[in-house]
C-alpha cells in the first residue's frame, strides 16, 4: 500500500476528539478540495510503499488503543478494506475517515467510519455519494467542512432536507484560518441544530502547519 506517514498524536475531531490516537495516513486522492491541508498526501506516488502487516506493526509499536485510517482518500487502495478488519482486530477501536465519494458498504462493521460531505467551498459537491448516507451505522459520523456561511446553510438545508440531521452524529468543521469558530457556534445556537461544533484541536494546539500531529 502507498503510506504518507504513520504517526502518535491525539484525535483532533470527531467524537472522540481529545484522546490519544495513531494515525495511518494513506496516499493518494480523487479530489482536490480548495482548503485541503494535507495535499502532500493527494499524489497516488505520495508517500512509501508498506504492506498491509508492517503498517499493523508500525501502528501497534505506537501504543495507542485507538487508531484512524485517513488520506487522501484510503478507500481507494483496494488493500484498505482488509488493513481494516485487520486493524479490528488488534485495536480496541477503528476509524476510517473518507470523502465519501467511494463505496462504504464493504467496510467492516466494527470500524467507526466519518464520512464528509463537500460543501459548495470545496469544489466538489456534485461529488457527495448521497446514497453512503444509508449505509452508515448508528456510532458512524457525518462531517461537512465549513468555510463561511454559504457553506454552513448549504450544510444545514441539504441535510435538513435529507433527514441527516438529528438522525445522524453531525459535526460542522470550520476551515481553521478562514472562519472564526464562534460564529459557526453562534449561527448552531440561533438555529438549534443538534450539531456538534469541530474545531481540529491539533492545530489549536500546534498550529495549522506541523505535520505528525
């Protein structure tokens, strides 16, 4: 498999944002979103080449009992889906980030999968996979990427109107640097959407440009 990096930091979002957590960042992407922070990682060629076994060994060295499957896009390395019934099957807890643009069904049911949504800022919401939606389980996340207020009324009217909120665990990602966190809170509260606000901890933390974190 094509890797970008392996890496021990803690989770920056997503329900489980705060605790310590590995990361296995797959090479390549299908998109190529306007506010992307990891485009090294979009190039196919990105990366190192790995196997399946010394990604499990070089993510359990690490320590951690949660670990998260990220890109690029990591559903489009074929392998993905057995590196994560394997990763099921040594880690307490899994989780699989993807855009959404690639089928979920095949996925393992133990792992966590967040799934975003392109808003219109993105470049790509004519690429949402709407039909991903229905395939998502109970403990599964749906995440838009925010980028001012088109893109959060965008967010709240398409998936308002898709029964999405208040049926699913919904997280409004404000892009860091391009929007101030307290008026997305402010414009969730008026609204009394039941979202939750995501604020990628680690680059409060480290900064918007460390990578490894």
């Amino acid at each position: 498999m094509r890797v970008s990096e392996i890496f021990r930091s803690i989770q920056g979002e997503s329900y489980l944002a705060g605790l310590p957590c590995t990361f296995v960042r797959l090479a390549g992407c299908n998109l190529r979103c306007s506010w992307c922070d990891t485009v090294y990682a979009q190039g196919a060629d990105a990366g190192r080449e790995m196997s399946v076994h010394e990604i499990v060994k070089t993510a359990r060295d690490l320590g951690t009992d949660l670990v998260e499957v990220t890109g690029g896009e990591p559903l489009l390395q074929r392998e993905t889906l057995d590196l994560l019934t394997i990763l099921a099957d040594t880690f307490g807890r899994v989780m699989l980030e993807t855009n959404g643009t690639c089928d979920i069904s095949e996925v393992d049911t133990r792992v966590t999968v967040i799934m975003d949504i392109k808003a219109p800022s993105s470049g790509h919401a004519d690429r949402n996979m709407w039909e991903n939606v229905e395939k998502l389980q109970d403990t599964d996340e749906v995440k838009v990427v925010i980028a001012d207020r088109a893109d959060y009324e965008w967010a709240k009217a398409e998936l308002g109107s898709r029964k999405i909120i208040g049926a699913r665990r919904v997280t409004l990602s404000p892009v860091f640097g391009r929007i101030n966190y307290a008026d997305v809170a402010a414009w969730i509260i008026e609204d009394k959407i039941p979202a939750r606000l995501g604020v990628q901890l680690h680059k409060i933390l480290w900064g918007p440009d460390k990578r490894g974190v």
